[in-house]
C-alpha cells in the first residue's frame, strides 16, 4: 500500500509518502531551535508551528514522491499518545484530506510508529519479536506478536532513557536535546572512568524486577559525581562523564532486553526510538546479542528519532490487515500501546 503518514505528537512536524515498507519521500521539520530557549518542549508553542508548517509539508512531500492523489491508498496520523494540542493539528490535516480525497483514515499509534522504523531497515522483518522502545518518553520491553497485538513485559519506573540523556546534559550545562551530545562527547571520553549505578528495580514483594528500568538514581549519581568533581577545582571532565553514563545506560537496557527475549524464547531484537540512535547501545546490545546468537535491528539512523515514514509503516501494516479508523478519531494523550486496536472500526472512539 502506498500511504500519506502525518507525524505531530510533539515538536516535529513531518509528513512521509511509504510504500510497501520504503521510503518515498520523508520531510521532517524540527522546532527544536524554537524550543531550545526553555530547555524543553512548550505544548502552545508546538501545536502553533505546526499549524504554520504542515500544509506546507504536505504539498512538499508529494512534490518529492512525484505521486498524484489517485496514487495514494490512505492517509494517516498519529493520533496518540502525545501532546493533544500538537496531535490534534497533524490528525485534523489528515482528516481533511481523507474527506476531500475519499480515502481511508488510518490513526497511527506513535510507538507502533518506532516499532515498525525497522522494516526500512529490514522489509523482510516480520513479527513475533521482541522490541525496545527507548525514546523521550518511554523505554519499554515489547513483545510484538502480531501488527496491533502487544503485551507490555517491561517498563521505566521513573525516567525514560531519553529523558535521563537529557537530564544528564542539562546538568552538565551542555544544551538540548542531550542524547546525541552526550553521544558525540562519550566517543572522546572513558566509559570506565566513573563506576556508576546501574539502576535495579525491586518488586514490591522483594527481588529484582529483570525487565523494568529506573534511571533517576543514575541521575543522581552523576550530579553528585559532577558535584565532588567541581569542588577539586580542576576542569570538569565532561567527555569521560558522558562515557561513562552512556556505557551505564547501554548496560542497563542490554541487560533487560537479553535477559527477557532469552525468557521468552525470541530471537529477534528491535529496538526503537530516539535512543536507538545512540552509539554506545548499538556496539554493546549488538555484541552481547552475538553471544547469545540473538538478532539485533535498528531503524537507520535518521528514523530513529520522530519521522513521519515509520508512521507511515505502521499505518500500512494496519491497512492490510483491513483496519480503519472512522473520522470521528480523537487525539488522546496517553493509551497504552497493548490499547491499540481501540483506534479502528467499531472499537475506535
Ligand atoms: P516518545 O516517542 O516517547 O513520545 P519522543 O518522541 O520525544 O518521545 P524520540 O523522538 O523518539 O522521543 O527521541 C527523542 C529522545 O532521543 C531525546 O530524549 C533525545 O535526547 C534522545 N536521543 C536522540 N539521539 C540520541 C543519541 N544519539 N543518544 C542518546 N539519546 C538520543
Ligand atoms: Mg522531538
Ligand atoms: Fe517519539
């Protein structure tokens, strides 16, 4: 199927033409820039840039995909979860379109969005697998039995990976978003300069919890590490801070992933979202996979973080399985992914 993926859950606005699991065309607009200045994503300030841009993304992304209307066999959005205001500006778009073109409206579940990144690296991937969805806000163990059939295995209990990357980089003073700084300084650094606390989760009737994460007491960590080492008065050692905080984190989501597609008998790792992109979790998931003759998927670096064209992937594994959503769809801002077939047909609200 060829479909038109609209992406606006938070601050990119970015429209894709796929087709059958590749890449037409893909534009994605950051406001990163726009948002630097309070150090995170303001909702009213994202969903207006969205409205100034996304027509404008539209017209682009056909223009480069050489297709007409009459190419196009749906359209789609993401519709949940996200900032409301933002994914209200990307589904309303395609609603109109859907309208004025006569074409099926397919709502797009975000991370069924960075799931399916791995089919434009792999179109011959099918499930069941295991995927780790590591982004901005989540960082979850899936179990992907089917397109629209999941079952949540493991979770954050407090910071996403993303999140920690981030907050890690703010105290450090080195900007945002920091995942792709810290991973640029970390290639410079020590990555066993400082042992750091990998971060154990308890189940609250005593023992570890193998595929749950936290990552605030790593935080914590490096902000007393940083603490100790500014009162030496010496220049702080940010490259091997970063190292080793990145190896930290590569340990910890390695750990789990293996651990519990081991215990479930999948040989098949797809990993997903912005920290999909990082470096120190692709070299050491990849090598610890290979010893447990495991299979390792990344999306290919520019899909990692928000794209319209994994929406577009997903949106077209629903459409062959005859999914559509009525285009009374609503934007929601949270619904877990196990949730997901509540966006087509009868289920859909
Ligand atoms: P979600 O998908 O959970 O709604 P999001 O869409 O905001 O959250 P993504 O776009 O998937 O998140 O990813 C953004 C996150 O990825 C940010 O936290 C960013 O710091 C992190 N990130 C991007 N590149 C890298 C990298 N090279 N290393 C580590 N983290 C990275
Ligand atoms: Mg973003
Ligand atoms: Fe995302």
């Amino acid at each position: 199927a060829t479909v038109l993926a609209i992406e606006t859950s938070c601050d990119e606005t970015a429209v894709a033409i796929v087709k059958n699991r590749h890449v037409i065309s893909s534009i994605v607009s950051s406001q990163i820039a726009i948002h630097r200045q309070y150090g995170g994503v303001v909702p009213e300030v994202a969903s207006r840039q969205h409205v100034e841009i996304v027509n404008q993304a539209i017209a682009q992304s056909l223009t480069e995909s050489g297709l007409g209307w009459s190419d196009i066999d749906a359209i789609a959005a993401t519709c949940a979860p996200g900032l409301v205001g933002a994914l209200l500006v990307g589904l309303t778009a395609a609603k109109t379109l859907a309208l004025v073109h006569q074409k099926p409206l397919i709502g797009v579940h975000h991370l069924e969005g960075h799931i399916y990144a791995s089919y434009l690296t792999d179109p011959t991937l099918e499930p069941p697998f295991l995927c780790l969805l590591v982004s901005g806000g989540h960082t979850s163990l899936i179990y992907v039995k089917e397109c629209g059939v999941y079952e949540i295995l493991g979770q954050t209990r407090d910071d996403a990976a993303g999140e920690a990357f981030d907050k890690v980089a703010r105290l450090l003073n080195l900007g945002y978003p920091g995942g792709p700084i810290l991973d640029r300084l970390a290639t410079e650094g020590n990555p066993k300069a400082f042992p750091l606390p990998e971060g154990k989760v308890s189940k609250p009737e005593g023992g570890f919890h193998r595929y749950d994460s936290s990552f605030s007491g790593l935080k914590t960590a490096v902000l007393r590490l940083t603490q100790t080492l500014q009162q030496s008065g010496q220049p702080l050692p940010v490259n091997d801070i970063a190292a080793s905080f990145q190896a930290t984190v590569a340990k910890a989501l390695t750990r789990r992933a293996i651990a519990c597609a081991l215990d479930y008998g999948l040989n098949t790792i797809v990993v997903g979202g912005g920290v999909a992109a990082n470096s120190g979790l692709r070299q050491h998931l990849q090598d610890v996979a290979s010893q447990h003759n495991l299979r390792v998927l990344f999306p290919p670096m520019k899909f990692c973080t928000d794209n319209a064209a994994m929406i577009g992937c997903a949106a077209a594994e629903h459409f062959e399985k005859g999914h559509r959503s009525p285009l009374t769809l609503g934007a929601q801002s949270r619904l877990p992914v196990s949730d997901v077939m509540k966006l087509y047909g009868s289920n859909a609200n």
